[in-house]
C-alpha cells in the first residue's frame, strides 16, 4: 500500500481526525431529540473496534471480579456509550457553549479548593467530562486552571484539536499537551507557585512520562509521577476529584478530601503513600462508576 | 446560555424543553409547587436539556417507523418483520437527517441568503415534516402499521395544541420562570452565598 493511500485511510481510524470532524458535523446538524437515537447506532459500532472492546472488557473483568464474558459485553456497550455521550457533549460545548447541568458532592472540599489562596492539584481520572469540568470551574471561579492533556496520538487529531481547544477555551483556562516528560514540568511548578491550580488525570501513563508503581484492583499497575512530584516540590495539596455522567447532559462533580505529598528524607516512601492515597480514591470512584471509566486499554500488564 | 442554581424540583422549567407538550407538562407541574428543596446545583436553561424528553422522544421516533417498516414487510410474520424494521428504521432516520442537512438545509439557506453551519433548527423542522409526510401516507395503507402512524400524527397534533395553549398562557409562563430565577444569567461563584 502506497504512503499516501495509508496517509488517507488512517484519517478514519479510530483515532483518526475524520471522526472529530463526522462528530462536529453531526452536533450542528442533527435534531437534538434524535441524538440519542444516532449515538446508540454509531456506539454498537465502535463496538467493531476489537482492541477497545477488549480492553475495557479486561478491566471490567479487574473492577467487578467473578463478572461473566457475556453481561460484560453489555457493560462495554455501556462504557462505550457513555464515552460518546461525553464527546458529544464536549463538542457541543465548543460548538454552541450548551453546558450541562452541575450536581456537586464534596461541596466542603470544592469550596477550600477554590478559596484557597496558594496553588492546588487536581487529580482525575478519564471519566466522565474532564474537559468540561475544567470549563466550569474556570467559569465560575476567579482562580487560574491548567489543564494537562496527553496529546492525541494522531498527527492530525492533534492538529485540529489543538486549533479547536485554542478558538473555544473559557478565560482563565490554558490548555498545556503534555508532550515529554519534562517539557511542562518547569511551566506547571511556576503556575502552582503563583497560585494556579493544575488539573491533571493521573489514571493512565502515556509513553515517554515518568511513572510511579502502583497497586490498582489488586493489580500491577503505574500513575504518572508528575502530580506528587509538583505537590512535592511546590508545597501545594492534592484534591482527588472525579466527574461522573449522570444523564443526559448531567453530571456530578465530587471533589475529595485533599491530601499532601509531604517531604521526608525517604522520597520513595513519601510517594508510595500518595499515591496508595490516590489509589485509593480512584478504585472507589471507579468501583462506583465502572461505566464511565474511559480506559480503552488494559489498565495492568497483568490484564494483556 | 443561561445557568442558575436550582434544585432538583426546577428541572421541570419550562425553558428547559423543547416540545411543547413537556413544556406544557413543566408549567402544570411547577406553577403550584412550593420550591422546598436547597438550590444546591446548576440548571441549565436550554431548550434541549431534558433527558426525558430527548431520550423519549427520540426512541419513541425509533419505535414508531420500525412499526412503519415491519408494517411494509408484509411476506413476513410481524416478530420477524418487526426486527427487520429496527434496523431500516435505524439507518432510515440517518438518511433522512443527512438529506436534511446536506440538500435542505443549503437550498434553504442559499435562498434566505443567510450562510451559517449550525443546522439544528432547520433540521429538527425538516426532518419532522417529512417524518409527518411519511406517517401521512403509511396512514393510508392498508396495514397493521397505519395504527402506528395515526399515533404519530395524534401525537403532532396533540403537540400543536399545547403549544396553542402555551401561546395564551405565555405570562404566565414567563412569571414562573421569573419566579425561579430564570431570567437571571448568573455565573456567580458557586461558593457565593
């Protein structure tokens, strides 16, 4: 096959910019009242794309031990549309500013977050509306927020999400692409300390950022060494906050009790209870919401 | 785009629907309810923000020209036509919505002399013309479906009843809204008291 004819086809794999375009289209164009209709036949599918499928099915099988090939077929289908319906969503945000109703849990913690007067961390996972969260908190606060984003794999997904994030993000949010492992780092310590806060999702380690070991569902597993790192180094907590989809343009918001990479001569052992903290926190809103937990690979080298 | 803090009570806003029988619905139910819950989230006043009115909707629309498919199956038994027609009826809606948006939508705008890309509107009242175009002739066939599309039809007309009613009660509409805080656009700090 000829370099140019792979050039045209890899637009529309799974991670190809034809379907961040199909989808742009499709906000602008199809009736709202037949959204979910189009979102359920294009959701089974996605289903075809057998890597995803199999991913999601192993970590259901880590998440809901003892759970069964078939139902979890109907879970990944769930999974699936989930993720759609948060796509959807997010570019309908970017597209035509329609924002989704907000229920809060941990309203204590959200408050400290924003009224704190030095830097924070937030820490996420890929579950329900990071981007818009990051949106709404940079609406509705005075506060500054960084929000650190894996690069799309996809040269050109890149490309164009890249132009899209800087066209349509909210005053007050930067967007920074995470793309090596210390390229960021210096900018991020530089925001914490002039009281920014950055949002990052410490669930999946892309290639090429450091990682710290971890135990997740039992298993083997790694988190990006980043956050406790910046929380180690610029003094500042770390608020554990998830984002679930609750229906049809509804999402809750809940913002954990924050905790501290506190700095000790031993620096491994400082980062191991961080992160079995935030391990912590992640298995509970995972457990919780299995269904919106967007990790299309196996989470453990144990799981492949 | 207007939000508010609310409580769960308020999603039954008026402005949060689309279709003037929820609409309708909405009012009946907030005009004489006392607002006891904590305003403890955000609403968002858009038109399209109900879950049960787009999924409702949306799978009822499914439902209905799936009948209209199995209806016009006529060699096969109706469990079997009826499983054939989910997915024509699937695609169909896709199709239909595609013409909407790449042939209509243009012409339209071509004429009015008003280019844009956001087709949301022009689309939704395309594709429900044609969808009542649709149920109009099925209506007049002599098959089982005919019953699903004299319901789809009752259903439209129904709709523009309420949205007649809606028209005369429109003060009293607007108070409500007013009452619970509709008209304010407020992006206020969450922690405000």
């Amino acid at each position: 096959m000829s370099e140019s004819r792979r050039s045209f086809l890899s637009r529309f794999g799974v991670y190809g910019v034809f379907w961040r375009q199909f989808l742009r289209w499709a906000v602008l164009n199809v009736p709202m009242w037949l959204e979910p209709v189009i979102l359920a036949f294009w959701t089974a599918l996605f289903l075809l794309w057998g890597a995803g499928r199999r991913g999601v099915s192993r970590n259901l099988r880590a998440i809901l031990p003892g759970s069964r090939a078939l139902p979890n077929f109907f879970r990944t289908y769930r999974v699936f549309w989930n993720f759609a319906w948060t796509i959807a969503d997010h570019m309908r945000f970017q597209e035509l500013r329609v924002v989704p109703d907000w229920e809060f849990d941990g309203l204590e913690n959200f408050r400290r977050l924003e009224s704190t007067p030095e830097g924070a961390i937030i820490l996420t996972a890929h579950m329900g509306n990071y981007d818009l969260g990051a949106h709404l908190f940079a609406t509705m606060s005075d506060r500054r927020i960084v929000m650190v984003r894996a690069p799309e794999t996809d040269a050109r997904t890149r490309e164009w999400v890249e132009r899209h994030h800087g066209r349509t993000a909210a005053e007050g949010l930067t967007i920074g692409f995470n793309t090596g492992a210390g390229e960021l780092a210096l900018d991020l310590l530089s925001a914490l300390r002039n009281g920014d806060i950055i949002a990052i999702q410490g669930d999946r380690v892309t290639p090429g950022i450091s990682a710290l070991p971890a135990k997740l569902f039992g298993h083997a597993a790694e988190v990006p060494a980043g956050p406790f790192a910046l929380a180690m180094a610029a003094g500042v907590p770390i608020f554990p906050l998830f984002i679930a989809r609750r229906g049809l343009r509804r999402y809750r918001l809940f913002v954990g009790e924050p905790f501290e990479v506190v700095r000790s001569r031993n620096r491994t052992e400082s980062f191991e209870r961080a992160v079995r903290r935030w391990t912590e926190e992640l298995e509970i809103a995972v457990r919780a919401a299995w269904f919106q937990w967007f990790n299309f690979a196996p989470f453990s080298k144990e799981l492949r | 785009m207007k939000l508010i803090k609310g409580s769960e009570e308020m999603r039954w806003m008026p402005s949060r629907y689309h279709f003037a029988l929820f609409r309708l619905a909405g009012w009946l139910r907030l005009r004489n309810a006392r607002i006891a819950g904590e305003r403890d989230r955000i609403l968002s006043l858009h038109r399209y923000q109900s879950g049960i009115e787009m999924s409702g909707v949306g799978f009822w629309t499914l439902l209905t020209v799936t009948c209209w498919f199995a209806g016009l199956l006529r060699g096969l038994p109706p469990p079997l036509a009826l499983l054939a027609g989910l997915p024509l009826a699937w695609i169909s809606l896709q199709v239909v919505t595609a013409f909407a948006a790449l042939v209509i939508a243009p012409l339209v705008r071509l004429v009015a002399r008003r280019p844009g890309e956001n087709n949301l509107a022009l689309n939704s009242f395309a594709v429900m013309l044609m969808l009542v175009a649709a149920a109009s002739w099925i209506s007049m066939q002599r098959t089982w479906a005919r019953f699903a599309a004299w319901q789809f039809l009752a259903l439209v007309a129904l709709n523009a009843l309420a949205a007649t009613l809606l028209f005369f009660l429109r003060d009293d509409v607007a108070r409500l809204e007013r009452t619970l805080g509709g008209e304010t656009s407020a992006s206020s700090s969450f922690s405000s008291p």
